[in-house]
C-alpha cells in the first residue's frame, strides 16, 4: 500500500479504535508499506497533527455539521480530521488536493453514500475562511480558558494549570511551542569524536547544524535530515540523540571518573550513556529498569557507543537492598506524565487527567524516598521528570525534604541556560528556553 493518506487513516483508526499510542500506530502502519521519505514524512504530519489538533478540528465540525463530531461514525470522524487539518494547518496542500482526496477516502473506506457530505462540509469550511469566518477566529468563547483550549487544541485542565502558573500570556505562548513539529538535539560522545568533527561531517552533506549555549555536548540539527542511521557518525557511536533539557540533567548530576553510580529509572538509556561518557567511562552505572525491553534499546545504545561502564540491572529500584548505601550518585529520572514534551507525544495531552498525576505524583515520592537509601554519606542525588506540573516536581521535593531533614537542596554550581529557583531547582519552561520542558534538583545529605 502506497497512499499516504490511506496509511495515515489506518494508523488513526488505531489510535481512535483501540487507543494506541500514536507513534507506535505510526510506526506498524509504516512496517506495511514502502514510502519515499517525502511521503513518510506526510504521514507523520498527518498523523501527528490530527491528534494534536483533535479538540480544535472536532470544534469546527460542530460548528459545521448538524450531528456533532461524537455522533459521526467514528472512522468518518477521523477522515474528516485528516481533510481538515490539512485544509487548516498545512498551507503547502492546495485546497482542492486536500478535498478530492479525502473524499476519495470515505469513498474507499465505506463512506460511499456520504462522500457527498465530506465534499460539502471541506467546501463549506473553505468558503467560510475565504471569507474570513473561521470558526475557530470569529467565535465568541466563553471564558479565556476554553479560548486558548479550542484555539490550541487542550484540555481546559491543563490551560488552567499553567495559567495559575505563568499567567494568560505565557500560557498561549507555550500552546503555540507544544503545536510546533519538535527540533532534534545531538548529544556528541567526546570519547569517540568532538564537537567540531560533527559539524564538519554534517556540513559536508550539507546538513545545517547549530551549537547551543552552556551546553558543551550540545548540537541542534536544522531542518530535513532523512534518515537519523543515516546520518554522519551514527554506526561509529560519534553522537546519540538527546534533547538539551535532558543533557542538563546529567550535568547538574556532576558524574566524575571511577565513581558508582545508579541511575534508578534509566531505560532508554540517554542519562546512563551520558554519564558514562562524563566519567571518561570508567567506574560503575547500575543501570535499572523494571521493563526488559526498555533495557535492550538502553544496551544497544551503549554497544553503539561502545560503553563498558554500565551494567544493566533489571527489576523495580523499590526493591534493590543491595543498592543501600552504595553510590557516589544516584539520579532518579522518575517516571512522569511527560506534560513537558507534548509536542514531541502528540497524544499525551488526551491521555492525562489530574486524577491520574495525583496517582504518579505518590509513586515519584516512593521512588524519590527509597532512592535515597542509595547514596552514600555526603553523596549525591538528582530528581528529575520531564513533566512541568508541579504536583510531579516541587510538591515532590517538599515532601521529601519535610521528611528528611537531613537531606536538603544543593543549588547548582555550573553554568545553566536556565536561572534555577531561588529555591535552588531548575525548572525549564519550553517556550522560554527553546527546549523540553524538564525538572530537575540536586540534593545532597548532610
């Protein structure tokens, strides 16, 4: 099968069917067919897209439709999703293309008697912003929170959260940096190449690529890359791929040569490599995780980079006595809703609800307590997530802290991109710093 549009369809039709991840459906429906990279990378637009955008196009069809968007069949829903975010956010399709193309999906997917109303709501809508009547524009929403919801295509939950936090502004700032396509970090393995050997390489197939401040392992690519096994320096372990905001992690974890360390949750590995790397990849790295298969993406990415520091342990780290007073460091990259990469989980945003933070945010404070028997007298430990909700993040810390006086807050010493709290954590905010939104505290024993 060689329709993009079709593969798109059946990739949404599993995630509205049977609640796949989106990027797990993505990545079945590409195993079955055979696309140029042009085509794959419509597909992911499409895919993606229609699922980040879902709220903002069911609300157009409301407006348009006499049967609401949950009263559509379910599948002509998501045919009208896929003509609709193209018609909307995907200025490089010519109206016309994207019309005769959805309707041609509902024609081939069991909508033959309704294809006339496809054509005809995808028609209406052009016409309608033609004439500068977007529904989504001329509306009149009934408070600021259902605005930039609707607008942006969020839970009223989660716009409200972040209002409380950063305020109305800011909010619709983040909304817009979550909407956009997520930009591609390296992390370079300064035991195998440099910096500057990697950007010499990349600009030799004229691929662009820019450093990033503060951040000494740091490159940013621009633009269409293909193909990431493809790319300079993949096969001899030169890089790996690693967002900023995640690199800072283990720099504000400081790993120093010959030390122990455990990292508690490291499966697919980007902290544990990182720190085997600052460790000139001598001493030891437990590396835990209680899903084996996470663990074997971990040991392929430390056999490419040809690490030997790490050892991989398997299993729940609430249940490692023998781990009890044995690290130098031990990061904690705790398991989280991943509210700070939305952009990059496209389904994320639908699948959270408060209910389930508050059940996340109580296993974080069991791992964060019983990763603290981990660490030697004077030793080290970092929390981190890569979530911005507080209830993940500082009431987490509170709480330990308030239980373990003799722990407290060591506030960073080396040089951010980011100005940590005068609490002394650092909170990355992605509309601010161009990167993930990340957590982050070191804490230190008395």
């Amino acid at each position: 099968m060689q329709n993009p549009r079709q593969i798109a369809f059946l990739a949404l039709r599993e995630v509205h069917r049977r609640g796949a991840f989106a990027d797990a459906a993505l990545d079945r429906a590409f195993s079955n067919s055979q696309l140029n990279d042009l085509d794959r990378r419509l597909v992911t637009e499409l895919v993606y897209g229609s699922v980040r955008r879902m709220r903002s196009i069911d609300f157009i069809i409301d407006k348009l439709a006499t049967k609401k968007s949950f009263q559509q069949p379910p599948e002509l829903r998501t045919i009208l999703h896929l003509g609709l975010y193209q018609l909307e956010y995907l200025n490089h399709i010519p109206p016309s293309a994207a019309v005769n193309t959805t309707v041609q999906l509902a024609k081939e997917n069991g909508f033959s008697g309704l294809s006339s109303f496809v054509n005809g709501l995808l028609r209406q809508y052009i016409r309608l912003t033609d004439n500068d009547l977007n529904p989504l524009k001329v509306t009149n929403y009934k408070s600021t929170v259902e605005r930039l919801g609707i607008l942006h295509s969020f839970p009223d939950w989660l716009v409200e959260l972040w209002i409380e936090q950063i305020g109305e502004t800011e909010t619709e700032q983040l909304c817009e940096w979550f909407n956009q396509s997520p930009t591609i970090d390296l992390r370079i393995n300064p035991l195998k190449s440099s910096i500057a050997q990697i950007e010499t390489a990349f600009k030799s197939q004229n691929i662009s690529v820019s450093r990033i401040p503060h951040l000494p392992q740091a490159l940013r690519l621009n633009g269409t890359i293909g193909a990431i096994q493809n790319l300079p320096g993949y096969s001899e372990g030169w890089w790996t791929i690693q967002d900023s905001s995640a690199q800072l992690v283990t720099h504000l974890l400081g790993p120093q040569p010959g030390e122990t360390i455990i990292d508690a949750c490291a499966a697919p590995g980007g902290k544990t490599t990182h720190s085997a790397e600052l460790m000139q990849d001598t001493g030891t790295i437990y590396a835990c995780d209680k899903t084996a298969s996470r663990l074997k993406k971990l040991t392929e990415n430390a056999d490419r980079l040809q690490m030997k520091s790490i050892k991989i342990h398997t299993g729940d780290s609430r249940h490692f006595p023998e781990f009890v007073n044995l690290a130098d460091r031990v990061l904690l990259d705790a398991p989280c809703s991943g509210l700070g990469t939305l952009h990059r989980r496209a389904d994320a945003r639908w699948r959270h609800t408060p209910e389930n933070i508050q059940t996340q945010s109580q296993l974080q404070s069991e791992l964060l307590a019983n990763a603290a028997t981990f660490v030697k007298s004077g030793g080290v430990l970092v929390y981190a997530t890569c979530t911005i909700h507080p209830l993940e993040n500082e009431t987490v810390i509170r709480s330990f802290l308030d239980s373990n006086p003799h722990w407290q807050i060591e506030p960073p010493t080396i040089d951010l991109p980011v100005q940590p709290s005068p609490e002394g954590w650092v909170k990355v905010w992605p509309h601010r710093n161009q990167m993930d939104g990340f957590f982050m505290v070191r804490l230190k024993q008395d």
